[in-house]
C-alpha cells in the first residue's frame, strides 16, 4: 500500500520511448552495479506491450554501443499467459523476438516458465528453478536486483489480478492464479517475490492508464481492486516511469524530466 510515509519517485517523462530510454539507462546500471557486486544480475521482466521499446533499446545498445556483460546477467519472467512461446501472447515469445533473439546470452541465463507444463505443473517447477538458481532454501525468497512491472487498465501488476486468489499467497513464490471472465490461468510471481526485490521498476504509458494510476498512486488503498497498489518492497526500491499521458490526473507536480 501506499506508505505516506516513504515517499516514492514517479518520474514522468514526454513518451513511451523517452522511458524506455530511461528504463534502459537504469537496466545498465544496476546491471553494472550487480555484476560488480555479486558478478550477477538477476532481473524479471515484464510481459505485454510496454517493454517492448526497452528490449528493442537494449538489442539496440548491446549492438552499436558497448557490449552488455549479458554471460553475467539472468533473465527471469515475473508471468506468463497459458500458451506456447511461438504464441503471440508469450511474454517470453515477445522477449525472445525483440531481445533474446539478437543478443549472445547463454541458454542456461534464460529462465522462461514453460507454460506448456499447464498452470499448476509450470508454478512449481518454476519456482524450483528460482530457488535453484538463487540457491536459497524452502524458507528463502529470492532477492533479485531489478523487477519490471507494468499495470493493466484495471490496476493489475504480473498477473496479479484485481479479487483472484494470487493476491492472498504468502508463502510461495509463484503460483498458477485464474483470472477474466474466461477464466483463464495465468502463472505469475507472488508478493513476497515483488516486495522483496532490491528495485521494482513500473513503466506506465498512455492516457488509458491515467485515471487507474491516480487511484493507485494518491488514492485510498484498495489492493484488493487495485494489486499495484501493494507493490512495495519491503527495503528495497520503487520507482514508476510513466509518460505525460498517463499522468495527467496526478495531483503531484510532473516533473518532464525524462
Ligand atoms: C502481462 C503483463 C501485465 C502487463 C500489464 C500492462 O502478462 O500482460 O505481465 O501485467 O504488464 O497488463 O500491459 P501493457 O504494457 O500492454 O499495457
């Protein structure tokens, strides 16, 4: 929920791609940070449309400007929707098209949840390979240094869907939550995972969003409606990049930094 008392950065910038300049800017920089640190950098990105300018800009960087350390870094996916990698939802499968495909990171650095084990199958074993890849026990979580997030138009985050049953796990680090009208099931990453990040990094844009972001950033806390909203590493960091369009209904002075 929204602490009152440990304010977070909501940096507002022109448009979607002056985020995703941005957001890569900050990707190469805790990555160098990590890998300095901890010779690794463990990151879980996000699905839909907003990353997609990220991935292209870090393809692009990795291309023409100094080459990214990616033997050092560690791709993880906050969720997945139920379908193939080949499928055009795949959130791994748009990944792999404007990133994975056009840089030389090692398989064994690229952890996608095989949806195609089925929801409840493709929850365990990918929390199995988080806790193997980041060596922690039964009782751990995972901390990774950078978590990308973006929010749906009805205040989801991941797949953490408003009143679904995912919201109320406290104990695994991932699991298979039904979600829509459809009722279809979508595996996503847990809070505890979330909140226990090092960075969790929003990227917001268009004027769709921007009555949802209100709510979620200066409204009254509504988790259960609004899963966003309980977004809040325990001691780690939170940022929001949005664009101007989404933040047209905050209150807080809009700084177009960028
Ligand atoms: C997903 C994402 C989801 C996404 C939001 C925003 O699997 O769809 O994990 O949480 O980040 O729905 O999506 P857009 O960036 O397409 O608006």
């Amino acid at each position: 929920m929204n602490d009152p008392s440990r304010p977070f950065p909501i940096r507002v910038f022109p448009g979607p791609a002056d985020i995703a300049r941005a957001a890569r800017d900050e990707f190469l920089r805790r990555a160098a940070d990590a890998i300095g640190r901890n010779g690794r950098f463990n990151v879980a990105l996000s699905g839909g449309s907003t990353p997609k300018r990220l991935f292209r800009e870090l393809a692009e960087v990795d291309r023409s400007g100094e080459p990214i350390r990616w033997r050092s870094i560690h791709l993880f996916w906050g969720d997945e929707r139920p379908v193939l990698p080949d499928h055009p939802d795949s959130n791994f499968g748009t990944a792999r098209e404007l990133l994975l495909s056009r840089i030389a990171i090692p398989a064994e650095n690229v952890h996608r949840i095989r949806a195609e084990l089925g929801p409840g199958e493709a929850a365990a074993a990918y929390e199995r390979e988080l806790r193997d890849s980041f060596g922690i026990g039964a009782d751990e979580t995972p901390r990774f240094d950078l978590i990308l997030l973006g929010m749906g138009k009805d205040g989801h985050t991941a797949s953490l869907f408003p009143g679904t049953g995912a919201l109320r796990e406290t104990g695994r680090l991932v699991v298979a939550n039904r979600v829509g009208s459809h009722r279809t099931v979508r595996i996503t990453m847990t809070y505890p995972v979330l909140n226990g990040a090092d960075c969790v990094l929003f990227l917001v844009a268009g004027a769709d969003k921007a009555e949802r972001l209100r709510e979620i950033l200066e409204g009254d806390a509504r988790p259960e409606e609004l899963p966003a909203q309980a977004v809040r590493p325990a001691t780690g960091e939170l940022l929001w990049f949005v664009d101007a369009a989404a933040a047209t209904r905050l209150q807080a002075q809009a700084d177009l930094s960028g």
